[in-house]
C-alpha cells in the first residue's frame, strides 16, 4: 500500500521513497537524522553511523521542516505521532515509541486501533487509544 506520512503541526510530507525523515536528538544532545520505514511494522531504522543511540534510549523526535516536537504526551510521555494518508486520501494516526529498539506502533482510526510489533501492549493500558488521540 502507497502512503504519505504528514506532520501533524505543519502538515509537511515527511516521507521520501519508501522512508519516513524524522530529526531527532539522542539522551546526550546530539542531533541526527532517522530514516523509518513507511511499512508499518518495519523496524529498521537508518541513521548516519555517527549518531549514537543506544538501545532502550529514549530518542526525542522533531519535524524536520517545522522542528516541533511529535510527542503525542496525550498517550504517554514515550508516544510521539505522525499522520498516515492513505490511496483513498484516508488519514490515520500513527503513534509510536520514541524508545530506540522498541517495537511499539499503533494505526488510528474513528472505528479502530490497529497494533504492530512485540511491544504494542505495553501503552494500551494507558489509556484508551482511540479516546486520546
């Protein structure tokens, strides 16, 4: 499935071929470029060699054009989201993890929450999903 992937404050086209383009910025300072994939349930993520996260980190993540935040705080302190649009110009709401190496993202729509990865359940307990977004 084609999709575009939209920031959720300027409404810029994050996604460029088959990755999403997120800035983020690692538990030192330090700042670099994620590259996700646009499947939702893909967890590799590309980043220059030099920029350091470790695993389990929790990585602050930014529009690249609008440097606003994507933490979604609504949901928990570690969801930041984007807005996923599909064929059809349908939006959802991607939520996911801002902790390097977790597997952790969740698709939203009026009449659903559609989850991906091992540690989906983890934030459902929260709240519930649909309400908050």
């Amino acid at each position: 499935m084609k999709a575009n992937y939209i920031c959720p404050n300027c409404r810029t086209y994050l996604n460029v071929g088959d990755r999403i383009v997120i800035s983020a910025k690692n538990h030192k300072g330090d700042k670099g470029i994620l590259l996700f994939s646009i499947h939702l349930g893909d967890y590799e993520i590309q980043k220059h060699s030099w920029f350091d996260i470790e695993e389990n980190e929790v990585i602050r993540m930014f529009c690249p054009c609008c440097h606003k935040s994507l933490k979604h705080p609504k949901v928990h302190e570690n969801i930041y989201k984007v807005i996923m649009q599909d064929e059809e110009d349908q939006e959802y709401e991607i939520l996911f993890s801002g902790i390097y190496g977790e597997r952790c993202t969740y698709q939203i729509s009026e009449e659903k929450v559609n989850t991906f990865g091992d540690d989906a359940g983890k934030y459902l307990n929260y709240t519930n999903l649909i309400n908050m977004s």
